[in-house]
C-alpha cells in the first residue's frame, strides 16, 4: 500500500508537470501574437515581457512543487515521522502540549523552508519585470507579522481541535467542523479591522468625486458597504487589484492605489461593479456554503480513517500520535481531491463570467469593463494565451480574452438592439 500511494503522488505530480508543460509550450508558440482585442493595448514586446514573465513565474513554481513533494514523501514515508513523533512525546506528558507543539513545529519548519522561494520571487523575479517595491526591511516586518499571527491562529484551532478529540471521541469531527466553521466567519467581520491594518495602510478615497459615482452605483444596487478606502499596494508591489472585504454590516471596498493609477473613473466603476455582482448573486455564500459542506465530508473522513486503526501501516509505520495521523489522512485526501480541481474552477469561471454580466447591467458599460480587463491584464503581464487544457483545470476565471471577446459582443449586441 506504501508504494500504491507514492505511485498515486507521482502520477498526481506528473499530471500537473504535464498541464504546466503544455501551457508553457502553447505560450512559447502563441505568445508573440496580439490577441483580437487587444490591438493597440499591447504590442509584441510587451507580450514577449509577458510570456517570459510566465515562463519564470512556472520555473519557479515547478522547482518549488519538487522540492515541497520531495520534503514531504521523505517526511511521511520514511522514519523521520516516527522519529519526530516521539521526540514530541517525550517532550510532555500533556496531550494538548503534544499536539500543539506537533503542529506548531511543523508550520514553524514549513514556513522557514520556504524563505529562499519567496525571496528569490520578490527581489529577483518580481524586480527584474518591475513590480517589486518591497525593501528587505519590509519584507522581514511582514514575514514575522505573518508567522506570528499565522501561529496565534493555528494555536487558536489546534488547541480547540484537540480538546474536542479528548473530550468528544465518537463525535470530535462534527464538533471540530462546526468551531472552525464559526472561527472562519468570525475571522472574515474581523480581519479588516484587526489583521490587514498590520500590513497595509488604508485610508479613505482621495478622489472625492469618484467615491460619490461608486456609493450612487452601490445604491442602485441595493448594496450598502462601511466605507470605500484605498490601500498603499504600492509599498510592496505595482501589480494592482481591487476587492471587497467583510460581510454583512462591515462590508467595504478596497482599492489599491496602483488601480486608482491606471484606470479612469468608468472602469474603475465596471470593476467594482463586477465585484458587486458576487455579492448579488449571492457567490460569496454559496462558495462559503459549498466549502463548509466539503470540510464536513472531510472531517468525517479523517475520523473514519484515524478510527479504522490502520492508517499508519499504508505508510508502513507501525503507530502514530493522532497529530500525525491527521498529516498522514492530509495526505491521502489531497490525492483524492486533485481529480475535483477542475469542477472547482469551473464554478468558479462561471460565477465570474455572472459578475460579468451583472457589472455589464448595472453599469451599462461593456465596452469600459473589457477596456478595464485589457488594462489589468497587460499591466500586470498576464499570461494572454493560456492553454485550454490548463486554464480548465486551473483557472478560477475565464481567460481574459475571452472575458473581453465576450463583453464587446455583449456592448455589440446591446448597441444593435438600441438602433
């Protein structure tokens, strides 16, 4: 059974080889062309910047996929699991102590493993395409807010978790599911407030005006939002963005201050208008309620699978502490999920080309949202020839330029019924 489960890794990790191959091959015999649309936006040494870009960004990725896949199967597979398990338990007779100290190391390792990629794609990458702002002194502030708050929270649920185990062994994963369920929403009101000031300035629209067309588009609408702010992105990066953040009553609007840079005011509007359209159709619960459902069947599978009593044998080892057992089922499932990465991306392609349509109703400007989608795309070098096969599996939104292809039919359309 061991070597049934690195077989299944391996073909998961040469599937995703294969995918990424293709698209990189498809970029390197399409990527010099201008895209219909996109004639005078961007021209043939832009798009050679932009597929060069990719290609880095993939070679990067694809060493970093490697090097995580083998850290992992030789953590696993080999007795360096075991080993660790015991030096834990040998540290405290506390259960929780265990357990939390079991995982705490371990996202402390990870996350340290991590440092030379992360490096490497902010002061080399990113900087040698022009995007990275970010001084070496930023880069330690937020890579020790981030460890310190990552842990704070992983603590948080660890220590929950584990006690539910102990005091609740028949039923620990219904109770578990249900406390992380409620920590998720409770981070989702308070993270605005009490995580993202850590890392980002935000301050109120300095374009009055601009934030009196965005609050009358919210009107129509019919949504209401706690403030529209921008964000100082360009502390750290010139790639740009926008978003909303928050539920309910805390809702608010978020613009980087390199979007408010690049776009005029109409499709800054299209923009927020389409993000308004996640929020009216009703995206961002349906996706929290299809993701909870997921956790809850996964949570029972864990329970399952720990109580069955075998599962460090398909490992072949002969015990393992509950923590490791719970990295050894992390394991399986994320084989057994893999085949379900497209179904994912495909709701949400199709939740995005939704927010589309609504952004095209409420604005009544096609033609402003593609222009703005154009820009966004060439500004931050997007890959504009993706393979079919990768962005199916991968792509949570449409390729851009069919996003475009289909908002200039959409305005084509509109201007043929109004004459």
């Amino acid at each position: 059974m061991k070597t049934l489960l690195i077989s299944l890794f391996l073909v998961r990790f040469a599937v995703a080889y294969l995918l990424r191959y293709l698209n990189l091959r498809h970029l390197k015999r399409y990527g010099t062309t201008v895209p219909e649309g996109f004639a005078g936006a961007i021209d043939q040494e832009a798009l050679a910047k932009s597929a060069r870009y990719t290609l880095e960004q993939h070679r990067v990725g694809l060493v970093e996929s490697i090097y995580d896949s083998a850290l992992l199967l030789v953590f696993l597979f080999t007795p360096l699991l075991p080993l660790y398990d015991h030096w834990i338990a040998s540290l405290s007779g506390s259960y929780l102590v265990r357990g939390l100290t079991f995982m705490l190391l371990i996202f402390l390792s990870q996350s340290v493993l991590e440092i030379p990629f992360s490096l490497y794609s902010t002061f080399r990458l990113e900087r040698r395409y022009g995007f990275n702002t970010t001084t070496p002194g930023l880069w330690l502030s937020d890579f020790f807010k981030s460890m310190l708050i990552s842990a704070l929270l992983a603590g948080i649920l660890v220590s929950a978790a584990l006690l539910l185990v102990r005091h609740s062994p028949e039923l620990w994963w219904l109770w578990v599911w249900g406390f992380f369920a409620l920590f998720s929403i409770t981070m989702i009101y308070l993270s605005p407030y009490v995580i993202e000031p850590l890392f980002s300035k935000f301050e109120p629209l300095s374009d009055p005006e601009l934030e009196a067309e965005i609050r009358v588009m919210l009107d129509r609408a019919g949504i209401e939002v706690k403030g529209v702010l921008q964000m100082d992105a360009s502390r750290r990066s010139l790639h740009s963005n926008a978003y909303f953040t928050g539920i309910g009553h805390v809702k608010r609007i978020v613009l980087y201050d390199t979007l408010l840079k690049q776009m005029d005011h109409q499709e800054l509007l299209t923009i927020l208008a389409h993000e308004t359209g996640h929020w009216k159709k009703g995206h961002i619960w349906k996706q929290l309620l299809l993701m909870e459902s997921v956790a809850l069947a996964a949570f029972f599978l864990v329970h399952q699978l720990i109580g069955w009593g075998g599962l460090p044998g398909l490992f072949g080892h002969q015990e393992a502490s509950f923590p490791a057992q719970v990295l050894l089922v992390s394991f399986i499932l994320s084989i057994a999920s893999f085949p379900f990465t497209p179904v994912g991306s495909w709701l949400s392609r199709r939740n995005e080309r939704e927010a589309d349509r609504f952004a095209v109703e409420l604005s009544g400007a096609p033609h402003a949202l593609a222009s703005a989608l154009v820009k966004l795309s060439c500004e931050n070098l997007s890959n504009l020839h993706p393979h079919p096969l990768y962005a199916g599996f991968y792509y949570s939104h449409p390729p851009v330029v069919e996003r475009v292809a289909a908002l200039r039919a959409m305005a084509s359309t509109g201007e043929r019924r109004n004459n």
